[in-house]
C-alpha cells in the first residue's frame, strides 16, 4: 500500500464497541487538518467489511471488541485488506496493557492511550498523540511486517565484526515509533545469557510503561524490567527507562534517573541516555538505534561511535519509520546498518569475542 501524499487528506476508520467512545474519536481525528473519518465500525466483522470496502488510510481499533476482538479482526484484515492499523486501549493496567501488546504480533503498528474525555487531565496529550501516531502512520509506505523465523533462515548472513578493542560492558538502545516490535526481535536474537546489561528508552505513553516491560520481557524470552534509582544493572537483563524521568548509566552499571527538561519533546530521550554511556563507558559501550520518527539519539550515537564504541542503526528496510535510525546514518554514526535479528547477531558476537580477549 502507497503512503499518504505529502499535504494529503489521511482517510480512517473508527473501530469501537462503544458509541461514546467512537463519537469522540471521530471529533478528536476529524477536528484535525489533514485527517478525514471515512466510515465507524461498531465490531470486528463489521471492521473487516468496512476495511475491504472503504480501503482507509489508517484505521483505529478498540481492542476489546464483541464477537471477533481487535486482535482477530486485525489478523483478518492484515489478511484480506491489509492497512495501517493503530490499536487504542482506554486502559492502564499493566497486566491488560501487556496482553494489549499483543496486538503487534496481529499486525497493528502502534498500541496508545484512548483520549479519556475533555474533562480528563490528560486528555490534550492524548489526543494530540492519536492525531500525531495516524498521520504518521499514514507515511509509512508499506504496513511493516517482520519475517517469519523461517525466512530468516533464509537470509544472508550478517556481515563479520572484528573483535572490539575494548570488551563490551553495557549496551544501550534507543526507539520510537515501530520500537516494540523492533526491541522483540533484538532481544529474541541475543542469547539469555549475554554477559553485559542493556539499558532501553522506548518513546510510549506514560501509563503504558510497565505493561510494555510485561510484554517484552515475555514475547522475546529475555529478562526485561522497568529500571529504579540507583539500581546495580546485571547481565542479562533489559531495563526499561520509566516515564518521567531521564535515564543515565554511569559506571559500573547503575542507574540513574534524573528530572530536567524534555530533549526532542521527549522525557525519557535516548540522547540522555546515549550520553552517559559515552561518559562512563566509553569504547566499552555498545549503542542500538532502532525505528522512530525524528532524530532523538542521533548525534549522540556519533559522539558514541567517535569515541570507539559499537555502534548499530536499524535499515531503511526494516524501519516503520526510519526518522531516528536514518539521522544516524546521514551523519555516519553507525558502524553497523541492518534489521533488528542481525544486530542481534553482531552483538552477540562482539560481546563474545570481547569477553575472550585476555586483558592487560
């Protein structure tokens, strides 16, 4: 499917149970330049027939639904009518946000909080993030699918590393939109064992953090879990930056969260975090840049590579947006450019032949 046209209209599809709920969704996208309601479904079945009908841009899609839920419904579509489709969840429960992670494995790109109400706090950002994840939703020239393992087998092999001049002691990575499935296939590819720590920034809606953590840690297999203040990192194990705060590691291994203003808009930024590690790891350090709109991350992952760290960005082809990973590139901060599975590989072999090297 072709992206949306530069200054084009974005046609959606509204998908939920409730009336209320689809009445403000279609005020909050079709009170938005550039963004037009095409048509409202009330369940799954009727999603699938609309979808093959109206052919939208971009479709959001409640969850939980009567009769075929919102994960069979996108199955179905992704089947027969494939398009971009946003997932939005009214809940913050971490166990419910987890199992609505799910949705990625379906086929939906993107998993947000439903704008509450007017009288909801948090209701501007909210609706602000809905406007913003379908337009650029809509830009993604083709819905992102991630092979099959069985295709992957088949692919060539990633390029060899040379063993790096210092062992690796941390990995840190960074992502955005298209993030979650990008981080599941990382961490899938890298053996549970890995002798170092790997600190992660996802850009997400606060209340989804720990559910997201949930949902990772048991969709790839490795350990994963939302970071404190002043914990001791260990090997491994994933740790997940908090919302609110900005996350740095400092030497040996410890977490730091700190306050301060937003870098990029963005609180967590990855450029935080990709500077600290700069500072107490040095060519120790390992960076990851995956998929995410803006450039967030960027600079510091050349200020990383110049200091001689790994550094790794994820390719155009694999990227739901290749806004973050694609700033990187331009400015020649990666010394590795591929998908998610074989940066796994590649870490994993550097971590391996840097924990080898006899040390001085």
């Amino acid at each position: 499917m072709n992206s949306v046209a530069a200054g084009g209209t974005v046609r959606v599809l509204v998908v939920d149970d409730s009336p209320v709920a689809r009445e403000l969704l279609a005020h909050v996208l079709g009170g938005a330049s550039r963004i037009q309601v095409v048509g409202m479904a009330r369940d799954g079945e009727e999603a699938v027939r609309e979808a093959e009908r109206l052919r939208p841009d971009v479709i959001v899609m409640d969850i939980h639904l009567p009769g075929m839920d919102g994960f069979a419904a996108t199955r179905r579509i992704m089947e027969t009518s494939p398009t971009r489709i946003v997932m939005a969840t009214a809940t913050s429960d971490a166990n419910e946000v987890a199992a609505n992670f799910r949705a990625i494995d379906a086929g939906a790109l993107a998993v947000l909080a439903k704008p509450r109400g007017p009288g909801h706090p948090q209701f501007a950002a909210a609706a602000d993030e809905l406007v913003r994840t379908v337009r650029v939703m809509s830009e993604v020239p083709v819905v992102k699918r991630w092979p099959r393992h069985g295709a992957t087998a088949r692919a060539p092999a990633p390029p060899s590393a040379p063993s790096p001049s210092s062992a690796v002691r941390i990995v840190v990575a960074g992502a955005s939109t298209g993030g979650p499935i990008a981080l599941k296939e990382l961490l899938a590819g890298l053996p549970k064992d890995l002798q170092v720590p790997i600190l992660v920034v996802q850009h997400i809606s606060d209340s989804f953090v720990d559910g997201f953590a949930q949902w990772l840690g048991d969709s790839s297999g490795y350990a994963v879990r939302v970071a404190t203040d002043g914990e001791e990192t260990r090997s491994g194990a994933a740790y997940v930056a908090p919302s609110g705060s900005h996350m740095q590691v400092r030497s040996p291994g410890t977490v730091v969260l700190v306050d301060g203003p937003k870098e990029h808009g963005v609180k967590p930024s990855v450029s935080v975090l990709f500077r600290s590690a700069a500072a107490a790891f040095g060519a120790a350090a390992a960076a990851v840049l995956l998929t995410g709109m803006g450039r967030d991350g960027a600079q510091e992952l050349k200020l990383l590579r110049d200091g001689g760290s790994i550094t790794f960005a994820q390719d155009r082809e694999s990227s739901v947006v290749f806004g973050m990973p694609g700033a990187a590139v331009a400015l020649g901060a990666a010394q590795y450019v591929l998908p998610p599975q074989k940066i796994a590989t590649v870490l994993a072999g550097l971590v391996a032949r840097g924990r080898k090297k006899p040390h001085s």
